[in-house]
C-alpha cells in the first residue's frame, strides 16, 4: 500500500510517497549470513556510470509545488507514444523502490497515449492506486520509456487525474492526482515485483477476492468505471523488467550527508544487478523477503522483531512509535515527525533470508531542521499501523540510502545471489 502524509518541516513541506506493497508470488533467495555495522551517513564508494545509469537528485521536487518537496529522489525520463519517436521528456520522476510502475500526471503529460483495454478488448482500463490516506486515479494507457541508455517497450502506464473518466466513489480517501497532491511529475516505480498487483487482481472483481485496483471504463458518464479483475499480462508492469537486458532490479547509489543536511544532492540509478561491471554485488548482504514482500527488524539491535522494508519513496525513516521509542513527537501538524531534545544515536538489526545486519542511525529534531536543506539523512518519524493494523513497523525510507549503495532485486528474475525479491547493501 502507497502512503502519502503532508506537513511542514519549519518552513519546508515534507512530502512522504512510498510503498510496500506485498504483492505477487514470491521466491526464495540466496545470502549467506553475515553481522556487521553500517553506519548511516557512511561512505557509498565512486558513483556508477555507464550506459545503464541514469543521474538522480534530491532537492525541492518539480517547479510549481505550492512548497517544496524534502528528500524526494527524482530522476528524467523520455515517454514515447508506443512504436514512434513521437516523444517527451519529463522530469522530477519519483524513484520509489517500494511500488512498481511508471505513472505520469496527465496534467504534465502531452502526448497521445493508446487507451489499454481490459480481457474483453472493448472497454478501457483505469486504475485506483491506494495510499494509507488517500489514491491516485487515472487511465491505463500505453507508451514506451526510454531513460539512461535503456528503453522499454510496450509498456501500459498510469496517467495520473487524467479526466477521460470520473473519480468512481469507491475510489476512496484524499486525492493525489495533481502536482501538490502527488508533489511529483510522476512515479518510477522499481520494487521487487515484475506487476503492481499481480495474481492479486486476477480474480473475479468480488472483495475480498479482488483488492479493486483496476476498473473497465465503459462510459464516461457517473458510474460508467467498475472495478474489474485484470490478468497480470495486462497489468502495469515494473519497467526495469520490461528492460532487453539490466532487467532483474536496480541500484540505487547516493552520496554521504552531513548532519545539517544539504540544500541538494545527486546520485545514480544503476539498472541490473550483476549484468554489466557496474552492478556486481560485491561484498553487499542480501536480505530474502518473506511471503508478504518484507524483511524484519529488531529494534534495538538484537531486541524485538518488526516488519520492516526498503523503501526510496519514503522521505524519513518512519519507525515503531513514541511509546516503544521513548522519542518525543513533534507539536501540532507536525506529530508525524520526531522531535528530540537533542539528536539521538539508535541501532537495530535488519534480518532476512538468514542474512543479518546491524544498522546505526540518528534521529534529529524535525521542527529544528534547516529550512534552506531539502536532503536530509536523519529525519524520522512514528510508523504506527502499518502493514498490520495493530503493530509498529519499521519503513527505511530515502535517510537509509544516503551513503549505500542499496540494490532491489524483482521476482522471479535470476540474480548472481539467485532470483529475487530481495534487498541488498
């Protein structure tokens, strides 16, 4: 599930835009166990290049924002019109290793884009993407991507607010379907699945059988989308999979901040893990997802088991909440946000697949952060009721990449550490 929060940090919104999505079959991986501290902050190593990479940055997020976006890690792209060089580049692509799939706000988008048709071939397909407080709504449509030195082709895409069709009122919660709401020109969308709901909405469209991701478009008058089961064939598809080659995950390369933050940084996107000499995994840990698409972390480090995940699209380490964590809130509209006295120096163990890793990590005042940084490696806050309704988890969001280079590999998909899903650093 996608979540989006908003709140200002001093006088600098912070935009939260991530998923774990637990969809899809999942297969076992291989990793040997390893113990070891990583310290947040520290060195990455020299940035990848190649033909396979594509320059990434983290500052304030695309013009015309109302206010400006806080650890959002962007990057270019080229969508094209399916089989043309009728095509356009379009920036400030959110990099979000916890959702899968390419989507465009129709609103940045100017290019006729093929309408994707359900199993019937008759009626169009639109798409109700969830966050934990709100969507996105818009069509499926067709188109090809180009971006570093790599092109996918055929791909069905999410046209964000797209007004072919109206919002269907069981598309529920607050909506992300322009630039303030999604804070994005789009979402690139490379996590460990090859469909963004997968067997999932394969089903007959009956809850809870179905999630109701997808809808057939018949009319455009009210009422006239239905939410509909959708063969994965036909599903949004995770765009590094639909790669000729470099397509069995990515890295995702950042460098080291200092404790104020940085007004902006760059780093890379590295398509494949193990396909060309700029992706081996080298001496990095492999973490195995379990069944439902995630890892565990204890907390502190050795202590209590959470569920946990990697997550680029998150833009702070959201982890358990303030009675397990004994950190205070921030005041106001600013209570997703921890507040401490003074920054706080925490460590924890992230566990997967018999791999284990001890990670330390710093958690500052939100409310004290500078308002002129839009990067930062210690902005954290509670995250309370998410998978499960009932339990703390632990979302490592964009804080944990600064430093790493971090790897996601995508299911079924043969890696030199064998198939994903799994996480690596």
């Amino acid at each position: 599930m996608l979540k989006r929060l908003t709140v200002t940090v001093t006088s600098v919104l912070v935009s939260i835009c991530g998923c774990g999505s637990g969809d899809g079959p999942v297969l076992p991986t291989s990793g040997a166990g390893a113990n070891y501290v990583v310290q947040t902050g520290s060195s990455g190593g020299a940035l990848a290049t190649g033909p396979n990479v594509v320059s990434a940055v983290v500052d304030q997020g695309p013009p015309g924002l109302d206010t400006p976006y806080t650890n959002g890690l962007f990057v270019t792209a080229t969508v094209c019109a399916p089989g043309t060089s009728n095509c356009q580049i379009i920036d400030h692509l959110l990099v979000d290793t916890g959702s899968v799939g390419l989507r465009v706000l129709g609103s940045v988008l100017t290019l006729a884009l093929p309408a994707a048709k359900d199993a019937t071939g008759l009626a169009a397909l639109a798409e109700c993407l969830p966050f934990i407080d709100g969507s996105s709504w818009g069509t499926v449509n067709g188109a090809d991507l180009r971006i570093g030195g790599e092109t996918a082709s055929a791909l069905s895409i999410q046209v964000i607010g797209e007004q072919s069709y109206p919002l269907p009122p069981d598309c529920t919660g607050t909506p992300a379907n322009d630039l303030n709401g999604l804070g994005a020109n789009g979402i690139l969308g490379v996590g460990s699945y090859l469909n963004d709901c997968g067997a999932d909405c394969a089903p007959p469209a009956i809850p809870p059988l179905n999630p109701g991701f997808y809808y057939r478009c018949s009319s455009a008058q009210a009422g006239g989308c239905q939410v509909t089961s959708v063969p994965v064939a036909l599903q949004i598809l995770n765009p590094v999979a639909a790669f000729p080659v470099d397509n069995n995950g990515v890295l995702i390369q950042l460098p080291a901040l200092p404790a104020a933050g940085a007004p902006s940084t760059s780093g890379v996107v590295v398509f494949g893990i193990g396909t060309q000499a700029n992706n081996g995994l080298g001496n990095a840990a492999v973490f195995a997802l379990d069944v439902s698409g995630y890892v565990e972390t204890a907390f502190p480090a050795g202590g209590i088991q959470y569920t946990g995940y990697l997550d680029s699209g998150s833009n702070a380490l959201f982890f358990l909440d303030q009675g397990t964590t004994g950190i205070p809130l921030c005041p106001g509209d600013m209570n997703i946000f921890y507040c401490p006295t003074v920054t706080t120096n925490l460590n924890a163990t992230i566990v997967g697949g018999g791999t284990s890793a001890n990670v330390s990590f710093s958690v500052a005042n939100a409310a004290q952060l500078a308002a002129r940084n839009f990067a930062f490696n210690n902005l954290a806050g509670p995250m309370g009721g998410y998978p499960d309704p009932q339990q703390p988890s632990f979302d490592w969001g964009l804080p944990f990449f600064f430093g790493r280079s971090v790897f996601t590999a995508i299911e079924e998909q043969p890696t030199p550490a064998g198939f994903g899903p799994y996480f690596a650093f």
